[in-house]
C-alpha cells in the first residue's frame, strides 16, 4: 500500500541529497527505531555501505521525551475518572 509509496520518497530524494554531497562516508546512528530495522532499510545501508553507530534500545542521549511518555501516560491512566472534554486531557498532563 504506501510502503511502496513511503520507498519511494525515502530512497530517491534523502538518498539523493545525502549520498551525492560528499556524505558517502556517512555513520547513521542506529537507535532500533522500527522503520530503522526494517529490511529495506538494512539492505540500503548495505548497498551504500553506511556504517551503523549502535546504540542501546532506549537510550537517554537519543531522545529524553521518549523516556518521559510511558512514565506521563501511566500517570494519565491512573486518574479517574476519565477525561470528560477534548481540553482535559492536555490539562492533565499539565497538572503531571
């Protein structure tokens, strides 16, 4: 469906700009996202030989916000009773 879309736009114009503007020596810094592991994926950094900077699953340095919401929204699970405006959620998490 869209992946062939999604591939498209991927594999043309990024690869384009970056393999083509002295970047063929490029480290992509792997962080296990789930479209960074997809076969595609590790087959283009194979084809254009990009090394692969590991870097542990959930990593602080990466993101600090990907920490912070499964810890913000079990908190908003925990509140009851359940949101009762489209305005209470986000003052929720406010309050958190």
């Amino acid at each position: 469906m869209w992946v062939a879309e999604w591939n498209e736009v991927v594999f043309t114009d990024e690869s384009r700009i970056c393999l083509h503007r002295g970047l063929a020596t490029a480290i992509f810094q792997q962080d296990n996202a789930q479209p960074h592991v997809a076969r595609i994926v590790q087959r283009f950094f194979v084809n254009h030989q990009i090394e692969l900077l590991p870097s542990p699953a959930r990593s602080p340095v990466l993101s600090p916000i990907e920490n912070m919401r499964p810890m913000v929204a079990q908190q908003l699970t925990q509140i009851t009773p359940p949101a009762a405006t489209p305005d209470q959620p986000w003052q929720r998490v406010e309050a958190v």
